[in-house]
C-alpha cells in the first residue's frame, strides 16, 4: 500500500537519537533557582527528629536549621519556606505572634546565616500552633471564624516581617487573606516583604505526613475553607481575587494531582507562578522507591519537570537540595560528554 522508503514522512524520534540532540531538543528543564525548600522547625528538642512518614525529612533544632540553610544556599536553591511547631499550642495559637516564637526566631536565625543569599519565606497560617489544628479561631459552635483569623494573620505578617521575612506565605485560605495582610504589612512599613498566595489550595489527603511534621492536632477536616478537588474553575475565581488584593506570585497546591488547575493559573497570569510538591507526594515516591517498586532518582527528576512543563516558575520541594545538585550534575556530564567529543 505505501512505497517504501516514502513512509513514514514525518520521524520525531530523529530528534531522540543521541544524548546531545534530546538536550538541545528539550522544551524544559529544572534549574536551581526554580527550586525552593520547605522546612520544619520544633521548638524544645536537642536533636532533629525524624518525621516517620517522611524518609529523609526532619524537625530541625535551630542548629540543624542554621545548617540546612547553608547547605541549601550553597547547592543553589533559591529559597527556603519555614515551618514553625511550637512546644506549646493554644486556642488562638500565641507562638504565631510572639516575637519570641520558634517560626520568628528560626526566620532570624536563617537571616544571620545566609542573609539574602536565599529567598526567606514563611508559612503565614494558624495550624501550626493552635491546638485544634486549624488554620483559624473558632467561634463559639467550633466553625473557622474567618474575620477574626484576618486580625491574627495580620499580627502574623507584622511579626515574621520583623523577623525577618522577604516573602509571607498566607495558606489559611480566608477570604480576603491577601488584601488584610498586605494593608497590614505597608501600615507597618513593610512595603518590601511580598506575598506568595496559595491561591489554589486543595483539601488533600496528600497533607498527611504534614501532619506528622507539625504535629497537627486537627480532629476534622479543613472543607469549609479549602478547596474541592472536583473543582477547577473555582481555582480561577480564587485566582481574580488573589491579584486583586495584591499577591506579587501565586501557587498552586498540592502539585503532581492538580498539574491542570496549574496549567490554567499560568496560562493566566503575569505574575510567577509556584507548585509545592507537598509531603504525601513526597512519601508516596520515597516508600515505592523502598521498596524497589521505582527508580527513585528518575522518578524525582520527572516530577519536577513536569512542573515546569506545566507552567511553573518555581517549585516547592522537599527534594530541593538533592534536586539542585542533580540539575547541576547533569550539567556537568553534558560538560564531559562534549569535551570527549560525544
Ligand atoms: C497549612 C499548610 C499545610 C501545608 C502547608 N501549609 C497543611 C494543610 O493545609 O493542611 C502542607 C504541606 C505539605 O503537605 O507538604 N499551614
């Protein structure tokens, strides 16, 4: 039927032959600079404690923080998100706004460390200090007060600011987070500190090793202020809103399950565009890769440049610095491959 020779015409795979034409044929890659790394601070505790559920990660002390930060700084990564747990938790979750608190001195501490040499943020959001777990003040029938978690988050912000703080990450997903916290931030004179807004912020499953880490307390769910995940054209209305109140970069959260909520959000928006790739998408590839079931390098490495071809500018990972050196890895035996000429 076809003469041979004449078909196929077009042969993509002319472009897959050697190492050097998929590297120059490739739309994305993953830098270090993309790359920002969350991590746990627990106040009260002489050594890092490991989080079960999560192979690898720990509860830092200050010193183990300290260190994590120059080793993060120095493998290029551009940022670091801290979490803070405190000893204590309360109703109204004090540690949040004591200038004292283990989330403010851990910002200080990585600001003396590695000045601006990294991005600094902070997760802005109740549910690491209060006792119910949630990420706002009840009222009195136990529902998530969210006029009242605005007055808090704005403490919040002025706190970590002074802290030291370039970027606040606000994840309690209230309405109007945005707008109270930057309207807080300027009356302060922190007109320079910028907000990454969870914009898109799902109720998971995928949270649970978080949990583990901050040592939740949370009996319930988060479904009456986080998202549905049946829900895709809601994330755009969150979106609207977001830019509106003044959000300098939006994210999307979590990340592998919801690549198409953050195909759309980039599609929109001129600001920089973020995906945290959260705990349980973490211990998912980590206890596969235990077991033996995957390839755990390769299966990191895919995932992240799934981000970027999704549309993200940068990603949240708990892979960061492994990542980072990877990335630069890569780029090195691109180096020796050329100089043995292929
Ligand atoms: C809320 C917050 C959560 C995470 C980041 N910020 C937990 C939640 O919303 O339930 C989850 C991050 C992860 O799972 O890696 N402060």
């Amino acid at each position: 039927m076809f003469s041979h020779g004449a078909f196929p015409d077009v042969r993509p795979r002319r472009l897959r032959t050697t190492a050097a034409m998929r590297r120059m044929t490739a739309e994305h890659r993953v830098h270090p600079a993309d790359l920002v790394l969350p991590a746990f601070v627990r106040e009260g505790i002489a050594e890092p404690a490991p989080i079960s559920s999560m192979p690898g990660v720990v509860q830092h002390t200050l010193d183990s923080l300290r260190r994590a930060a120059a080793e993060a700084a120095d493998a290029g990564v551009a940022g670091i998100m801290l979490f803070g747990v405190p000893e204590v938790k309360d109703a109204v979750g004090t540690a949040a706004t004591d200038p004292g608190g283990i989330l403010q001195v851990a910002l200080g501490v990585v600001r003396e460390e590695v000045g601006d040499a990294l991005v600094v943020m902070s997760d802005l959001c109740l549910d690491e200090t209060t006792d119910h777990g949630h990420c706002g003040l009840l009222d009195e029938r136990g529902r998530v007060d969210n006029d009242a978690t605005l007055a808090r988050y704005a403490e919040m912000a002025v706190v970590q600011a002074e802290a030291g703080a370039h970027v606040l990450g606000p994840s309690g997903m209230m309405d109007g987070q945005i707008g109270h916290v930057r309207r807080a931030l300027d009356a302060a004179g922190h007109r320079d500190v910028a907000l990454l807004a969870y914009t898109a912020k799902y109720t998971s499953a995928f949270y649970g090793p978080f949990r583990e880490a901050v040592e939740s307390g949370l009996t319930g769910d988060r479904m009456t202020y986080q998202q549905d995940p049946a829900n895709g054209r809601e994330a755009m209305r969150e979106l609207s809103q977001d830019l509106a109140e003044g959000a300098d970069m939006v994210m999307v959260k979590p990340g592998l399950p919801y690549l198409d909520v953050l195909r759309r959000v980039a599609d929109e928006v001129a600001v920089p565009v973020a995906a945290y790739q959260i705990s349980g998408e973490y211990a998912m590839v980590e206890a596969a890769a235990e077991k033996g079931w995957i390839e755990r390098e390769r299966a990191i490495d895919e995932t992240l440049v799934c981000f970027k071809r999704a549309g993200a500018d940068v990603i949240l990972t708990y892979w960061a610095v492994e990542a980072a050196r990877r990335a630069d890895r890569i780029e090195a035996l691109a180096e020796e491959v050329r100089e043995a000429g292929g």
